[in-house]
C-alpha cells in the first residue's frame, strides 16, 4: 500500500480559534487572503468540496505526483 503524501510542519491546534486558513503556514500555494479569512468551501463533485482561496484561481501540482491540474 502506498503511504499518503504529508505537509510539512505541524497541524494547528483544534483548540485555538485561528484566523484565516488552517493550512496557511504549510501550504506552498499561500497567498495574503489565506491569514484574513477562512476559506469558502466550493463543491469539486457530489461528494466533495475544497475550501482554498487559490481554488480555481491558478494551476497547481498536486501532492499526489499527477500531472499539473485545475483546482476546482
């Protein structure tokens, strides 16, 4: 079985009310809107939505090792 691919650094604490995107001091697509709100979510399909602010705004290389792809 194939190992999922991780993000560097350390998850944010559940406990703590943070501003912003959970995500935001680990992502390597971080933008300034990523520190002043969270995200909307966007469905991507019927069972699934990404909540990112660069979501649909650029190209962007998976974790996965896929070739480049639009999000949402």
């Amino acid at each position: 079985m194939d190992r999922l691919p991780t993000i560097p650094g350390s998850p944010p604490s559940a406990l703590i009310n943070h501003k912003g995107c959970p995500f935001k001091e680990r992502c390597q697509h971080y933008k300034p809107e990523c520190s002043a709100s969270m995200p909307a979510f966007l469905p991507i399909s019927q069972q699934q939505a990404i909540a990112c602010h660069v979501a649909g705004q650029q190209t962007v290389t998976p974790l996965f090792n896929q070739p480049t792809t639009q999000l949402a």
